[in-house]
C-alpha cells in the first residue's frame, strides 16, 4: 500500500464521502488541492487508497493513455470501500461493457451501438427530437409551480434514448426509479438497505430488464442499439448475453442520468446570472456553444477511476502499478492555467475546452446527442416561458460518480404573446 500524504485526512474523508457532493464546498476543496497537492495520495475506507487527480493537463494525459491507465482492471466506478468495490465490478460488467474495456478490444465494441448516435443520425432525427421534447413540455402547466428536476429534466433524455432504443413510454417510471438506484445509492432519497445493496439492485434490474428486451429482438430487422447487440457478433463470435445486457444497461444509465444533470444545472446557473439569460433570450442561436458551459459548468460526471497497469509518474508522484486514479471531474473544469475567469458562468466562453465528457478512446459516444437535447429544451422553455423563478430549496443528489440536481422548484410564467412576438 501507498501511504504517501497521509497528513489530508480530513481532506480524504471529504473524498470519500458522496454526501459532500451533495454540498457546492466541494469547489474550494479543489481549489486547494490543485494549487497544493495536484496528484494527491487519498486513504480510503477500504485500506488500498488511490491517487486524486486535480489537473486539466493530467486528465489529458490519463485519459488519451488507456494501455497505461486502465478502465478494463478494476473498471471506472468510484468505488472506495470493500463492499462497493466488490459491487462496482460486478453491475457494471466489468470486461464487458464499452466503458469498461480497454483499447482494442473497446473499437469493435463500440461500433456496434454507435450508429445512432453520430451526428449525421442525430441531424436525421432531430425534428423527431423535437416533437418529442415538446411533447414533455405540453405535459407542464402553462404558469404554475413545478420541480423542473423531475417535472422536466428527467423526462427529456429519457424519452429520446427511450425512443432511440424502441422502450414504451409506460417502462419510463419504472427505469427512472432504477436508475435513481444504480447512480444515487448512497442518497438516503433513493437508498434500499446499504448504498452498495442498492447500487447492485439498481443495475441487476436493468440488466435483467436489458437482456429480456434484447433477447426478444434476436434475429429482427429492427435498427436500434439493443437489437444491434442482439445481433451483433464481436471477435469473431456472437456477443454473450452478459455483454448485451451489460451494454444495454450502460446506453439507458448514460442515456437518462447525465444529460438532467447538464440541463438541470444550466438552468440553475442561467437563473443566477439573469446577464446570461438575457443574452440567450436576446439571440437564442447563442445555445450552439452554451451548451458546452451547460457542461462544464454542471459536471454531471463528478468522477471516474482509471487503474495503472505499469510504474509511472506524475508530477513527481511514483505512480506504482496496481494504484487507483481517481480524476475528478469538477477540478479540471475549473482549473485557472486552461479557464479565463473560471467560476464566471458565460454561455459565449470560446474555446470551451471543458472535459465533461471525457477524453481519449472513451469520449463520450452520446455527447452530440446530449447537446441537442439540452439546445431543444432551452429552445422550447425559452419560447414558452418568460419567466422562471425558484420556489424552494435546490437539492443535489449524494453521489462523487454521476450528480447533480435532485430538486429544483420553481414557477413558470407563461410567455405573453407580445413578449413572443418580440
Ligand atoms: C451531458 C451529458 C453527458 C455527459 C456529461 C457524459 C459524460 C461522459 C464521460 C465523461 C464519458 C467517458 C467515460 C470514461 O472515460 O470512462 C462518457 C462515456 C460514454 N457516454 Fe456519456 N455523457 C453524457 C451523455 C451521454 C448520453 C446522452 C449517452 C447516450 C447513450 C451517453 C453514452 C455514453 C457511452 C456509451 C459512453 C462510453 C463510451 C466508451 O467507453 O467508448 N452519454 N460519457
């Protein structure tokens, strides 16, 4: 074990602890750590500890370098006591899911289910996003009071990937409520018995539910991810039912618990800097690149593990194979040597080098489709309503892998016709 550091450790417990990602001080923490101790050796409650990467430049590095820092040997979950661990492995399918396997056996697995999401297919399909996003928006009173977390946020990714994977709008609750549990097992809104219990609930139900739905399309003409892996044949064999049920699990969980998250936390910093609203009111195509700092501003990623698989070094740290690398998300999207002014919230921030959603061989295979959704929502909310207003406490989800808004109140006011007209 690695036992460099071990002055942090009220530092660590804080690390270690979804609950302080429900809180905003975790920003200032980070702020410290980068300018102090950039590449930080963290105790963990599971007695192995982990390195804690603070740095722009080291998420760079870390994540274009996957045959030096693996997602394959222990997968990508934060995961930092016994019994999460021995969990995290095992829900996500570790070895068998795209974002657990390493280059390059992860190329061909990815193709199987990228179809869909580039950009050519999403501009195809973007006036059928469209209908459907209005659809959500029909369903909200024209001035009233809603969560616009579970009201709205939730309801936009899920029924474009829902409608992307062919899954009946009557499923939608009961795969939220899932998902909740899979992501946000350690919340005490959403936990069943320990967070790991719940976290292994929440994905074994997706994966059960995944494989009965891909197993019925074997053999159909249909062109949608889940019958993709269905059919899919990988390495020469087809694919087991453990990796398409796996993979399944990981288009609804990215899908549906990332992109509320962006939005959601956009909307909020949107409401707190009424400037930039004003300027997407002012000219609404400002969205095309406001969306990028829907995302850096909100990381809906909060963290994500990499496992060394050589001796190395980093900012001087000896790096030993076998060591944890936690990178955390939240910190290089706000570090100073890349963002001019970066807890300034400005949807014109150009270039906009955020690393929301990720980097290397692992980037993102939803991100296009994630920024079209949130273009069309704002789209939508800006020309129907004229005023948002918050009501109520802002509550953030307890998790350190995938966060954000839990609940956020607020009222709508419709759009008069004269302010439409304008
Ligand atoms: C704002 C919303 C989103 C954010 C912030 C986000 C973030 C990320 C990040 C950081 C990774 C890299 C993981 C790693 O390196 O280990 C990733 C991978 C991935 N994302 Fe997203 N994501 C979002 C939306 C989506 C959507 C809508 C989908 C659609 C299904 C999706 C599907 C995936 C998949 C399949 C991977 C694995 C890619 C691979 O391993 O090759 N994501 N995402």
């Amino acid at each position: 074990m690695n036992t460099q550091g071990s002055r942090h450790v009220n530092v660590d417990d804080q690390l270690n602890d979804p609950a302080f990602f429900a809180t905003d001080r975790y920003y200032a923490l980070f702020d410290r750590l980068r300018a102090e101790d950039p590449v930080h050796w963290t105790t963990s409650p599971d007695g192995r500890g982990y390195w804690s990467v603070f740095k722009h430049a080291d998420f760079k590095h870390i994540l274009n370098e996957p045959e030096l820092y693996s997602s394959e040997r222990e997968g990508v979950m934060p995961a930092v006591d016994a019994e999460m661990s021995a969990v995290a492995k095992q829900a996500m399918g570790v070895g068998e899911n795209v974002l657990t396997i390493d280059p390059p056996r992860h190329g061909e697995m990815r193709k199987v289910v990228s179809e869909p999401f580039l950009p050519r297919a999403l501009a195809a399909a973007e006036a059928r996003t469209r209908t459907l996003i209005g659809g959500i928006f029909d369903g909200l009173p024209a001035d009233g009071e809603i969560d616009l977390v579970t009201d709205l946020a939730v309801r936009i990714p899920m029924a474009v990937i829902c409608d992307i994977l062919d899954l009946p709008e009557g499923d939608w609750d009961k795969l939220l409520g899932w998902g909740k549990m899979a992501i946000g097992g350690s919340d005490p809104e959403y936990r069943q018995g320990t967070a790991a219990e719940t976290v292994s609930q929440g994905y074994q139900l997706l994966y059960d539910y995944s494989l009965r739905t891909a197993s019925a399309r074997r053999g159909c003409p249909f062109a949608d991810p889940l019958t993709a892996l269905a059919n899919a044949t990988v390495g020469g064999r087809p694919m087991t039912p453990s990796e398409i049920a796996h993979n399944g699990t990981q288009l609804m969980l990215a899908g549906f618990e990332t992109t509320r998250n962006a939005f959601s936390g956009g909307v909020l910093a949107l409401l707190e800097n009424p400037d930039q609203m004003a300027l997407l009111r002012e000219d609404p195509k400002r969205l095309r690149l406001g969306v990028e700092e829907f995302v850096r501003w909100s990381d809906p990623v909060i963290s994500l593990m990499r496992t060394a698989t050589g001796d190395t070094e980093l900012r001087g740290r000896r790096i030993r194979a076998g060591d944890r690398v936690m990178l955390w998300f939240p910190s290089a999207n706000r570090d100073e040597e890349v963002f001019d002014q970066p807890y300034r919230f400005d949807i014109t921030r150009h270039p906009n080098l955020h690393v929301g959603f990720g980097g290397g061989p692992h980037f993102c295979l939803g991100g296009p489709l994630a920024k079209l959704e949130i273009r069309l929502a704002m789209e939508e909310l800006l020309e129907r309503y004229d005023g948002l207003e918050i009501t109520g406490p802002v509550e953030r989800v307890q998790s350190s892998f995938v966060g954000g808004l839990k609940h956020l109140p607020v009222r709508l006011r419709q759009r008069t016709a004269r302010a439409s007209a304008g």
